[in-house]
C-alpha cells in the first residue's frame, strides 16, 4: 500500500470539478484507489463515491492506493492535485 496525506486548498472544497479531476486520473490505473477523510471513505474511481464524502476546503484526505501499479498511482493523483490547485 502507497498513501500521501494533503489539505484541500480548493474554496469549495472537493465539489464536482476536482472530483471529476481525480476520478479522471485514478482510473488509468489497475490499483485499489481509496479516498479517506475524517472517518469516511470511498473508491476514487467513482465521482458519486468522491461527491458523497462531501469534502469542505480545509479537510485532511488521504489517498491510499493497492496493487501493481501503486506507486505510479499516487505519484500522478498527487500531481493532478497539485496542478489543478485542489491541494
């Protein structure tokens, strides 16, 4: 298992835009992506999963990824964040 810890940066927060930014990236990849906060979680492959946690600017998340190619994973969703000032 790969992870990152980050704050999102984002005004509103993981709203449909960056959701959709992520769950675009996690799904080029094989691994188990999760998305953590607080005590909730969800697949990061699934927008509605993403929406759902309703995540507010501010937030801790962590992204956990499992499987072949996890590292990859993590580095390019940490990337995709990092570029599109989510976090």
């Amino acid at each position: 298992m790969t992870s990152f810890t980050a704050k999102v940066i984002d005004p509103v927060g993981l709203h449909a835009r960056p959701a959709s930014v992520l769950t675009k990236e996690a799904s080029k990849f094989t691994s188990e992506i999760k998305i953590k906060t607080g005590d909730k979680e969800g697949n990061l492959k699934s927008i509605m999963n993403v929406m759902a946690l309703a995540v507010k600017s501010g937030a801790e998340i962590t992204i956990e990824a499992t499987g072949s190619d996890e590292k990859e994973a993590i580095s390019a969703i940490e990337q995709a964040m990092k570029d599109n000032s989510i976090i």
